[in-house]
C-alpha cells in the first residue's frame, strides 16, 4: 500500500476541459473516435485549459506530464504544458499514454446519453452483491471495464513511475471522468466503486493534488 511519505513523484490529477462529447451529452469510450480532433476541446474547453493554475505546481520540481491520448486530453495537456514553461517551467515533459484513456463503456453505450452513466455508478457502488455479480450487471450494460480494473491500470502506471528512480518530480495524470474519480479512490484506501460517493467530484480541469489523499497512518 501506498505511503504519502514513500513516494518519489508528487502525483497530480488534471480532468480535461469541456470537450465536444460533454457539449453532446455523449458517452465517447471509443479510441477510434475519442482520439480524433474532432471530439476533442470545444472553445468554452480550450479557454478552460488555459486558465489553469500553474501556481499549484512546485517551483522546485521539473514537471512530467501524462495525458490520455483521446484529443480532449491531449489537448488539455499541450496547453498546460504551454502555459508552465510560460510561467519559467524549464524542465517539463509530455508523452501520451493509453494507460490514461477513458473507461472502457463498451459499443453498446458510445455515443448514448451520459445519463447512462447513473446505472454503470449504480452497479459500481453496490455493496449488497459480489464483484462477480457486479462484473455481470455491467457486462449487461455493455460496460467492459469494472471500477477495479480502472483502478489497477492507473495503479500499475504509478508503480512503473515509481521504479524507474530518478530524481522527485511533479506528475500531471491529465485525464478522464471516471478515470479520474477512481483513481482518487485508489489514493485514498477506499473501494474503487465507490467513487461517486467517497470522492469530491472532479470538474472540467479540475486539478486534484493526488499525495495529499493519501491516509497519513504514521501518529
């Protein structure tokens, strides 16, 4: 389990801005359309990105951003990026990972309301069944990834960070609703389905300081 004093990295969460999915109401899980400019930041998204407050990163620390490579993540990204070395950022880096897409909500719910998201949490945060019912009410929505699965990926992204040394650095995770939502829960100790309840919800560009969530269990 993660310790807040044990790790190398200052980890941070960065939602994307206001995309053009948002604008529709739609569920946009799928790479083959998710990554195209089309679907990316609308306007109202991209003045968001580039407003954020880069004051909330460490002067002291060079700066790795990882993004989603879905456009409205990466679009959200290359202007914080932008907007860092701007502001005397000298050493900041960016690289795409699919490790940081969306959930996975499967065919059956791309491009439907967002309001299908309301059954997907449901089954996410019930308790009363085992994880192998929840996998099988989801399978029914068409959802392909459970709240657990979510959680390991980013985890697992995490620990490669962490081992692979170096001198302590500020990770900007720029990412996606759910992904974000569950990746706090990861942080906090908590169950990954309930993030919807355990967690402050995370706006468009929404920054989140990730270390500080993180259970001090030392007295």
């Amino acid at each position: 389990e993660m310790q807040r004093g044990q790790l190398r990295h200052q980890y941070y969460a960065l939602r994307h801005g206001h995309s053009v999915p948002n604008e529709r109401d739609r569920i946009n899980s799928d790479p083959a359309t998710a990554c195209l400019p089309a679907n990316g930041l609308t306007e109202k998204g991209h003045q968001q990105a580039a407003a954020v407050d880069v004051a909330a990163f460490p002067e002291a620390l060079p700066i790795s951003i990882y993004t989603s490579d879905f456009a409205r993540a990466r679009q959200t990204a290359e202007h914080l990026r932008e907007m860092l070395l701007q502001a005397g950022h000298h050493d900041v880096t960016l690289a795409e990972t699919p490790t940081l897409r969306e959930r996975d909500f499967g065919p059956l719910l791309e491009g439907e309301s967002t309001v299908c998201y309301i059954d997907v949490w449901r089954v996410d945060g019930d308790t009363t069944v085992d994880m192998a019912e929840r996998r099988r009410q989801l399978a029914v929505l068409g959802v392909r990834e459970t709240a657990e699965q979510v959680a390991a990926r980013v985890l697992s992204f995490v620990v490669q960070l962490e081992a692979k040394g170096g001198e302590p650095r500020a990770i900007v995770l720029v990412a996606h609703g759910d992904v974000l939502q569950i990746t706090q829960t990861a942080f906090m100790r908590v169950p990954a389905g309930s993030h919807r309840t355990s967690v402050p919800h995370l706006p468009n560009v929404g920054l989140r300081h990730l270390n500080t969530l993180i259970p001090n269990l030392c007295p």
